[in-house]
C-alpha cells in the first residue's frame, strides 16, 4: 500500500543526463554496480523517476506487477498527484541500498525534490530530501515494482510485522541508521490508528516501539509522547496503577526536554486520571502546576481547560471539556 501523502509521491522533472549520472556515480552512493540484476533494478528506477516527473501516468504504472495490491490505490495517488502540482523537479537521486533474495528485491534510495502548487504557485509543502524504498517481484522473466513507500512506513511496517521482541531487536540493530525522528512519529501514528480501530494489544506494541527508537536516539520529546500513548492504553485496560506509573514518567521526560505543550498534555493526562478514580485531592495540584504554566504560555484554552478541572476537583462533576487541553499526541 502507498503509504506517502499526495505530494510525497509527487514526480520531480529532472534533466535525465544528470540524474543517471547521480545515480552511476553519486559521490554518495553506496552501492556500486554489481550483478546484472541490480543494474536492471537500476534501470528500473530511472525509467520510474523520468515517467513521474513527465506526469506519464501509463508508462509509470507499466513497471508495476499486476499482481500488487497497491496497484489500484498506485494508480489513483499518482492522479491526485499530477493534479495537484506542477514544475516538478527531481535535483538528485543516490542509491543506497540494493538487495536480492530470490524473486524479491529492495532497493533504498534518497531523492531532492521541488514542486509547485497547481493554481498557487507556492512552493508545495512536503518536498525535499526524501528517503523512499522500492520492492519488487521477478515475474515472467523480468522485475516489476510491488511496493514503493517511504522509507520510514516501509520500516515501521516491517518492525511491527515480526513476530518477537528479539526480532525487532535484529532490525534495529540491522537498521540503525534509520532510527530517526520521522520513523517515532510514524510508528506513533501507527499505534494512534490502532487505538482508534479498537486494537489495543496491536497500539500498545506499537506505543513500545516507538518509545524503544525515542530512547535509541535519547529524544525525550518523543520519549515523554510514546510513554503517554502506551498510559493512555494501560488506562483503557484498567490498569490503573501502571498507567499512573507511565504517566509520570512522560511527565518527567517532557519536563527534561523542556517541551511545554508536552507537559501541559501530561498534567492533564495525570490530573485527569486521579480524577476518574475520585481521587480529588490528588488531581487538583496537576491542575494547578497545569494552570500557571498555562498562564506563563499564555494559552488560554488550556488556560480554561485547568481551571474547569480545578473547579471539578471541588465539586465532583463530570469533566467535560478538559479534554481541551493541548494534546502533544497530534503535533
């Protein structure tokens, strides 16, 4: 499944003599010319990136397998694309990744991207330097594309497909100079989409492994954003006591990182999980510590939000609205 926002996948026109060039003898490129079959995943590529950038709808899906369950949604994203962007630009192109195994292949790369908005003629947002991932299938005597991605949701796919903690220690450890960022924030959006379906055990796993790749790179933001989802969950099972326990935590972390609108979520998260146990007097000083960073920010929906939970602390209703404070899951 494509797994990139419209304009991520949006072709680039590239001077084709260059992007060969980049792409035989990039500076960067770590993978040399080797069997004959990566000179045609090579090639592959290439004919790709100069169809994309032409908008050649027919000839780009013409490298895809007709056996892909992409293929259909493929199709349709490189539409929307198209429509929504022009003067796309492919600056270079580095591969930096070719293996084989069989019928099957992966080819990692790295692309520069420019692009502008159809009707705007705004620099579209989301372009740059991308890492995108390819796998292919060899079928009737030639190789076909089955899955192009980014490499971060190609990478988060794979982790949270094995079957075992050790295996995904492998990967990692197989794949650690993909550990970034990007990779935290997509595997957190993972394991939000899972919460929402009602997967629980599924979200929870995923919350841990992006707080396993948070503390690989030492990120307390995102350390402090994984604890909080993986307490939200503990929560949802009832089990109050290491939900409180991983609340904190977040809180610390958020608090180490010096990410505001972190601790604001947190306070609420702890202040508002006393009070679901009628635990009043111990909600009310998450409340408060809430209400006056609130003020220091000058936020002043979370502003109302702590102040509503303090006035619920003393008289026992039902929190509605505190909800309202600033939740660090969706930034």
């Amino acid at each position: 499944m494509i797994r990139e926002t419209a304009l991520a996948l949006h072709p680039r026109r590239v001077l084709l003599g260059a992007f060969v060039l980049s792409v035989a003898f990039g500076a960067h490129s770590v993978v040399p010319a080797q069997s004959g079959a990566e000179s045609r995943l090579r090639e592959i590529g290439e004919r790709f990136f100069d169809a994309y950038q032409k908008k050649d709808l027919d000839r780009l899906m013409s490298l895809w397998s007709d056996q892909s369950p992409d293929l259909s949604a493929t199709r349709q994203k490189f539409q929307q694309t198209f429509a929504r962007n022009d003067k796309i630009e492919f600056k270079s192109l580095d591969i930096q990744k070719v293996s084989i195994a069989g019928k099957s292949a992966l080819m990692r790369l790295v692309v520069e991207m420019t692009a502008i908005e159809v009707g705007t003629g705004k620099p579209a947002t989301g372009a740059g330097k991308l890492s995108r991932t390819f796998h292919f299938v060899y079928e009737n005597e030639q190789w076909k594309v089955s899955q192009y991605a980014s490499t971060d949701d190609d990478l988060a796919e794979a982790l949270l497909r094995v079957d075992t903690d050790a295996e995904r220690t492998r990967l990692l450890d197989a794949e650690k100079d993909l550990l970034t960022i990007e990779l935290v924030q997509v595997v957190i959006g993972r394991s939000r989409a899972l919460g929402d379906q009602g997967r629980q055990p599924e979200a929870q796993s995923a919350s841990q492994l992006a707080l396993t790749i948070a503390e690989r790179l030492a990120n307390k933001m995102l350390t402090g954003k994984a604890l909080n989802f993986i307490a939200a969950s503990y929560a949802s099972q009832r089990n109050y006591p290491r939900a409180l326990e991983l609340y904190q935590r977040s809180l610390n972390a958020f608090d180490e990182s010096g990410d505001k609108v972190g601790t604001l979520a947190a306070l609420s998260s702890i202040g508002m999980h006393h009070w679901s146990q009628r635990n009043y007097a111990e909600a009310a000083p998450y409340f408060e510590r809430g209400l006056k960073l609130a003020e220091q920010a000058a936020h002043k929906s979370a502003m109302a939000s702590f102040l509503r939970g303090l006035g619920l602390c003393n008289v026992g209703q039902s929190p509605v609205g505190i909800h309202e404070c600033p939740r660090n899951t969706e930034r």
